[in-house]
C-alpha cells in the first residue's frame, strides 16, 4: 500500500507503524469520564468492513501521527491528513 | 451411513455405487429451537456436541456461503495446548484431547497427525521462559519436554543452528501436537450434525437479528425470517459485522494473516516447527508441501488477501532459518480474516440480549480450538452457564481487569 502523505508525497506503507481506529484521538477526560467510557475507549471498535479512519505513525520517516481513510475491504486509500489538523479541527490545542 | 475400513473394500468391489451425498440441503424451517450462524469449524462443531453430547434437537447451522469455506479451509492446520497462562492452557487441552478421540468420535478420517510440535530457543531468557511454560503444561495435564541443542539437531540437522543473531540453543517440545486435515474436520462434524438432524442451511447470510424487550425472537436472513429460542453466533473474522445486528461493538479488530505452501518436496519436516523470533513457523503436507505463514499483516482488514511486505518477511524468516529453501517455488498464498482481540485470547459468552450468546476472538489460534470451541459454546447454549474449562472468555474481563493476555502486549490488537 502507499500512503500519499500530507507533506512528504507518496510513501511506503512498510515505513510506518500502525495503531487503529482514529476514534482513539477522542480520549476521554481522565478527570471526569467514568470507567465505562474507559473501559469503551480502550476495548472497543466499530471494525467495520468498508471505510475506516485510522492512525498511522510514520515511524521511518518524519515521525508524524496520520489519520488514513481506507477502504478495510479494498485496502484502497482516499484520504491521508494530519492527525494533529484533525484533532485541533475537532477542537483539541494540541 | 457408516464409515469403515469393510465398507471401503465393500465399495470398492461394487463399483462404487453405494456412496451416498454426506449431508441433506434442507430448506429452512420457520422455526428452530436453536440457531448457529456461522458454517465453519466451530459452528459445525458447536452443533454436533449439542446434538450428540447435549441432548438438544431442532437446531439449524445458518452458513452464508458454503460450509467450511472460511477460515477453517485456510488455516495451516495445527493442533497443539502449549499455552502460559490458566485461563487458555486446560481450554486447549482439553481440545488436544478431543482431538484424539475426534476420528472415532464422529466416525471420520480428519487425519489427526500427532507429529510434535517445537518451538526454538536462542537464548537464555528465552529457555526460562520455555521451562515456565513447559511447567505450566504439565501443571494442566499436558505433555511438555525440553530439547538440548544436540536432541534438535538430530531431528533437523539442515537447520541453521550458527545463525548470528538466532542461533539455535535447543526447543520446547510437545510430543501430541501435531496436523489434521483441516477441510476434513468441517466435513466430519457437517456429516454427524447432518446425521443427528440438524439442518445445515448454506448460502444464507444472517441480515439483522429481531430482537425484543431484550431478548432474541429470531434471524432475518437472505432466505427470510428464521424464529429461535436461542442464537449462537460463531462467525469469527465476522463478528463485529453480525454482532452490529444486535447493536454490538466488539473487543475485536479484524486482521488478515497470510499462509503459504511450496511446491511438493521429498520428506524434510516431520512435524511442526516455530521460529517464532523470526516470525516464521512450518510444517509439511502429506502431498510434500511445506505449508508456513509468519505475521499478520496488522492493519484492519476484511480483503482475504495480504500484501507483499508480509511476504516478503515471512520468506526472509524462513531461509535465515532454512537456508536449504532457497530455490524452493511457491505454489500458493492466501489471507484469512482474524477476529484479533484486545488481549489476544478468545470469547466464549453471553451477551446483553438474552438468548443470544457469542463465540469470537480466535484470533490466529482458532483452529486448534474447534473441539473444545464447539463443546464450550454447546454447553453454554444448553446450560446457560459456562464450561469449566471457558470460563474465563468472558466479555466483562477486559472491564474487570482479567485479560488473558499471554503476550503481553495490552489492548494493541495487531501486536498479539
């Protein structure tokens, strides 16, 4: 598979290290949240078989986290941004 | 129609007219009073016990394409209990069992080869941990013995033994491993199901499940609505797609892993080997093959097929171990689809909803499993409570904090 990242251009899948589900930037505040939605954050998936958002860390490369739209059924790559401009456009400051 | 070594010669001598189909293409009833979704090793399996061990009748296996076309039809066909940990070591042992009474069992050549099982050792640490585990089988009444460097030399002396980095220092070994033909074992448990009436119901795929008040009425199908007192969903690579019928999300990431078999070759390997630094293992077929596979690729996945990096380690695994294989051809290669769990352990349990109850989680270890699978998930589904020996795969453990994690690697499911 190649990845086309945001800033390098096209690039190896074997280069980077993959982690899951994109829904894991959404963790929850260890201040407030209770433990089912831990226990759900951290056990949990949709799995789902089509697309799939995920984070992808370029560990051979410049080290940044991407969130990878793929097809989990066609391995076919249709988005590839930033972690950090998803998280900061879902509100995070870092 | 019962099998023998009589009737063989019988039918050999009659022109092979007798044989008759194995199994019946019923068409579905409008009711049962229990239903397995799922045609494969362990829903087959889960309704031949319920049927011959567990008094139940009206059952139907619900298969969407054709029986034991999936992962039971792509596995590299070991068996073995060489497990760590409690709540996993007398589960597979009790399937290593099952497995040696299979063939008499339900009347079927599976072809249970019990031909050893070894596991490489390159280091100190790693023998201390062979010697735990090695401890732990015999503690669960399992067979477990550890080799020298010299006993594993006989047996393989082509192997690498000076590698630089994974010289080999010696094995864990379990005599009782071993291969089954692996398409044979669905066929076996397919005919005793058939032949204790069970209807076994292909190209059927479950399309949403009817659920009220919180409890299970029956499956919407591909060949209609299908009533049931009680649903067993044993579709593993599948699970979270059947189980988002009931509103589910699962512990579980879907992952396919790869296999491989060369062209035929004279005898090299009598039994099965891993090398599990270089995330290689192998056996060899009868036909001469030698049958290995290494890694899952590790990205969600539900294609059936891997892609070449995954390849290319695996291959690079087995000649650091065996350099003798490097002008070996491959004839094939294929993926399968692993419901890969957070802890790497699997789920045999019910769910919120009653009278639905689940079987998943395999992980790339569902193979060896299937009899005791099948014999936990039909105790389950007929009791209501827990086998002895699966207690353990529940789905709150990972809420509780009682994962079954022998690797080690925490809630990271490509890493089990």
């Amino acid at each position: 598979m190649i990845i086309h990242h945001p800033i390098l251009g096209p690039r190896d899948s074997q280069e980077f290290v993959y982690l899951g589900d994109a829904s894991l930037i959404d963790r929850p505040d260890g201040m407030t949240a209770g433990l089912e939605a831990f226990h759900d954050y951290a056990y949990n998936r949709t799995n789902p078989a089509g697309e799939h958002r995920e984070l992808w860390y370029h560990e051979q490369g410049d080290r940044s986290w991407l969130v990878v739209t793929r097809n989990t059924v066609t391995h076919e790559i249709t988005r590839v941004e930033l972690a950090r401009d998803v998280a900061r456009k879902q509100g995070r400051t870092k | 129609m019962r099998y023998s070594g009589f009737r063989v010669i019988a039918e050999a001598l009659t022109g092979h007219k007798g044989w008759k189909p194995v199994w019946r293409d019923p068409t579905p009833q409008a009711d049962y009073d229990i239903i397995i979704i799922g045609g494969g090793g362990h829903g087959l399996a889960t309704a031949y016990y319920l049927a011959k061990e567990f008094g139940q009748a009206r059952i139907a296996v619900l298969e969407k394409g054709y029986l034991g076309g999936g992962n039971v039809g792509r596995n590299t066909t070991i068996i073995r209990s060489n497990y760590l940990l409690d709540g996993n070591e007398p589960f597979y042992e009790f399937s290593l069992k099952l497995w040696e009474g299979l063939e008499q069992d339900f009347n079927y050549n599976a072809m249970v080869s019990q031909r050893g099982i070894i596991n490489l050792i390159h280091t100190d640490a790693q023998r201390d941990a062979a010697t735990r585990r090695g401890n732990a089988m015999i503690l669960n009444g399992a067979d477990a013995e550890l080799l020298t460097r010299e006993q594993v030399r006989a047996m393989y002396p082509w192997l690498n033994f000076d590698n630089a980095r994974f010289p080999i220092k010696g094995a864990l070994m379990q005599r009782r491993g071993g291969t089954v033909r692996h398409d044979a074992v669905a066929w076996g448990y397919a005919r005793g199901a058939d032949l204790r009436g069970v209807d076994l119901i292909q190209n059927c795929e479950v399309t949403g499940m009817r659920i009220e008040n919180g409890r299970i009425l029956g499956v919407e199908t591909t060949r209609g609505y299908i009533g049931a007192k009680k649903v067993g969903v044993a579709v593993a690579g599948s699970s979270s797609k059947v189980m988002a019928h009931a509103g589910m999300r699962l512990p579980i990431e879907s992952h396919v892993l790869q296999a491989f078999v060369s062209e035929g070759l004279k005898p090299l390997i009598d039994g099965v080997m891993t090398f599990g630094a270089g995330h290689f293992y192998v056996s060899q077929s009868d036909k001469g093959g030698l049958v290995f596979g290494g890694d899952i690729d590790g990205y969600n996945s539900y294609a059936q097929r891997g892609n070449l990096p995954v390849i290319e380690d695996v291959a690079e695994g087995g000649m650091a171990l065996m350099p003798a294989i490097g002008r070996v051809r491959l004839l094939r290669s294929w993926g399968g689809i692993m419901d890969m769990s957070m802890d790497g352990s699997p789920i045999i349990d019910k769910t919120h909803v009653e009278g639905l109850y689940f079987n998943g989680g395999w992980c790339y270890g569902g193979f060896k499993a299937t009899p005791a699978s099948g014999w936990c998930f039909a105790h389950l589904l007929a009791n209501d409570r827990s086998h002895e020996t699966a207690k353990a795969y529940r789905f709150d453990r990972f809420l509780k904090g009682l994962m079954i994690d022998e690797k080690g690697q925490g809630a990271q499911p490509n890493l089990h």
